[in-house]
C-alpha cells in the first residue's frame, strides 16, 4: 500500500487549528524507564494489585456498554462520605473530572485561578475550554498563597483549582486555611479541591468531604490511581452539590469510564484496610528519604504526597539528566524535580543518585 504523507501546498493549506490549541503541547507522559531503571515519574504505586481487583475485573463484560451511570459504585462512595448518590459522580479517572467542569463553568474570557507551581495538567484543561489561566505564585516554602488566590477573583472568575496535598511540591492546605479562603470567594464561583493524594497526608490536611456541607460551591475530586494503584484502569470521583455535577456529566464524552474500573474500585473499597499497610509502607518511606536528602544538603519541603520535590531551580535538565544516568526516571518540571515514593529496591539507587547531583551539582540542592 502506498504510505500517504502529510505535505501542505499553496493550494492544500493546512486545516485551521484554533491558535491556542496549536501553541499548547500535548500531554507529555512521565518518561518510560528502561528495563533496569525506576520509573518514579508519575507518582504510581510501585504495588502489585489486589487479588480481588485482579479477579473482579476478570469478570467484567467487554462486549456491553458499561453503566455509564456508574450506580453500584455511586452508591458505595456516597455511603462512604455520607452524601446522597447524587452528590458523586464517576468519570475515567478525576482529570476528566476536572476536565469536565473547567468545561462546564468556563469558556473565552473567562478566568480560572490556581496556585503555581501546581499540577501540570490544569494549564491544558482551561486552555482547551476556551479560558485564561490565572496562576497565583506560591509562597517561598510551596505553600499556595489562598489569600492572594482569593484576591485574584475578578468578574471573570469562574472556578479556582486548590490542590491538597500539592503535586509536585507536597504541601497542604489546613482546614483553618480553607474555611478562611472560602469566606472570601464568592458563592457564584467553583471552587474545586483536587485530594488526589490525601490518603498519604497527615491529620493537619484539610479533608474535602467533611467541607461539602459548609460550601455549597466546592467539588471535591478524589482517585483510585494514586493510593490504590488503579491508575491504568482511569477511574476518579467528583463529591458536590447535584446540579453542578450534572453540568460536568453534559459536558462528558459518554461511556469513557469502563466496567473493569467500576469493578476494580469497588473491589479496592471491598478490601479497604488490605490497603493501609501500603500506604504506611509508602508514608515511612518518603519521611526516610526525605531525612537522607536533607542530611545530603537538599532543601526539600515535607510532602504529604507519594512523591518528594527536589527544588532545583535552573539545575533542573542538569540534574534530571544525571538521576536518569544513574537509574531514576524522575519527573523534571520547570524549577524542580518530583521524584515519586517506589518500591523498597529504589532508595538506595535513588539516594546515591541524589548523593552524587549534589557532589557534582552543588547549587542545585540551594
Ligand atoms: C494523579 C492526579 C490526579 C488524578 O489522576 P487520574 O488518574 O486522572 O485520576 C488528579 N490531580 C492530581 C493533582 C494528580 O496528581
């Protein structure tokens, strides 16, 4: 068969691309390690899943549509967080989510707030809506600046993005912080809380689904990709109020969430505790290498996530180059590194990486 190939003329022009669109870069994936690397670049569980979510997807039918009102599952989350089933809605892992409702409450001209340096995804989604990202500098220790985020509202404000923990720089937001901020955000304007990472916080985090019923205006988005390793099978939940989550279903591309994810994060929710162990190992392990790069010189901040930020600043390709060299697929990400939480096999390999950036790259642990 003769290949066919792309070539624009005079008279094929190219087909118009909306400008922003042509100027934004596509998703750009954690690189993929090879054989004898770690792939600590998408904050993954380094765990082999659950027998029981490994026997419930076998199950599933492939044949059928799923249920694209995801009820069984619905119905489990809201006992769960005390909510009524319509008050959650599924979605093929909570970036489709978020996705959703940028979509649902901002278009051209409109304006969506988050603190920077934040998730690498929200800059996309509001540019594919149509809006302006409205990036609020975080404080000098990762923290989001929420008062200067709550100032940041103008007339064409339409949602605000807090990420608790904070990927990639760990940090949270307390509840103290949050209940002050939402007294100073109007009630017109969405704000979502992004908890992809809550399950490996401390007690000091502010927990979503306990603010629902003081904020009428918050959506809560939680996953089954970080804490229980269901990140291949794209599934993630949204907690609000009905009607706004109904704006973010209008705006779905339907059928997206399969039968082997509703399945699977079920079964995960059936074996709840079989998952602690997990995230203690996780937990322990993040504070034992968080203590080593700091005895090696690292100004790391605690992190509640699965992961650690390595603040490297214009060291960054430098350094990201040499943890690659040395066996780590980390996650370069403008002024920094995230490097994700593995398996036990990692920490040594990653420490004496971390070691030797510091011996020949000494400014960037500054
Ligand atoms: C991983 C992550 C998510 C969720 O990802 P999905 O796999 O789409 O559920 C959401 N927000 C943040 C900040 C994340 O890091």
């Amino acid at each position: 068969m003769r290949k066919v190939a792309w070539v624009t003329t005079a008279e094929n022009p190219p087909v118009r691309i909306r400008p922003e669109i042509a100027a934004t870069q596509p998703y750009r994936q954690g690189r993929q390690a090879a054989p004898d690397a770690f792939k600590l670049s998408s904050n993954e569980s380094p765990f082999a899943p659950h027998p029981a979510v490994t026997a419930a997807i076998a199950e599933a039918t492939i044949n059928r549509y799923p249920d694209a009102s995801a009820q069984a599952l619905r119905d489990v989350l809201a006992a769960r967080h005390g909510v009524s089933s319509d008050m959650v809605h599924v979605g093929a892992g909570s970036v489709s989510i978020l996705s959703q409702l940028i979509q649902a409450v901002a278009g051209p001209g409109d304006e969506v707030i988050y603190s920077w340096r934040s998730f690498e995804a929200y800059p996309g989604l509001v540019t594919v809506a149509g809006a302006n990202s409205v990036q609020v500098p975080s404080l000098t220790d990762h923290r989001h600046d929420l008062p200067a985020m709550a100032a940041a509202v103008t007339e064409r404000t339409r949602a605000i993005i807090v990420c608790s923990p904070n990927n990639p720089t760990g940090t949270i937001v307390t509840e103290d912080e949050f209940t002050a901020f939402m007294a100073e955000v109007p009630r017109s304007v969405l704000v979502m809380f992004d908890e992809a990472y809550i399950e490996f916080a401390g007690p000091d985090a502010a927990r979503g689904p306990a603010l629902l019923a003081e904020h009428p205006n918050l959506v809560v988005l939680k996953t089954f990709s970080k804490a229980y390793g269901l990140a291949g099978l794209r599934i993630g939940y949204g907690l609000g109020a009905p009607y706004i989550l109904d704006a973010a279903r209008a705006t779905a591309i339907p059928l997206s969430v399969t039968e082997q994810g509703q399945r699977a994060a079920l079964a995960a929710l059936a074996h709840e505790d079989d998952y602690r162990q997990q995230l203690d190992e996780i937990i322990a392990r993040r504070e034992q290498i968080t203590d080593a790069l700091i005895a090696q010189g690292w100004k790391v901040p605690r992190s509640h996530g699965n992961f650690v930020w390595l603040p490297t600043g214009d060291f960054t390709t430098a350094a990201a180059e040499l943890f690659m060299e040395r066996g780590i697929v980390a996650r370069a990400l403008g002024e920094g590194i995230r490097i994700s939480i593995g398996e036990a096999e990692s920490v040594d390999t990653l420490l004496k990486a971390a070691a030797e950036v510091v011996a020949k790259l000494p400014s960037a642990a500054q």
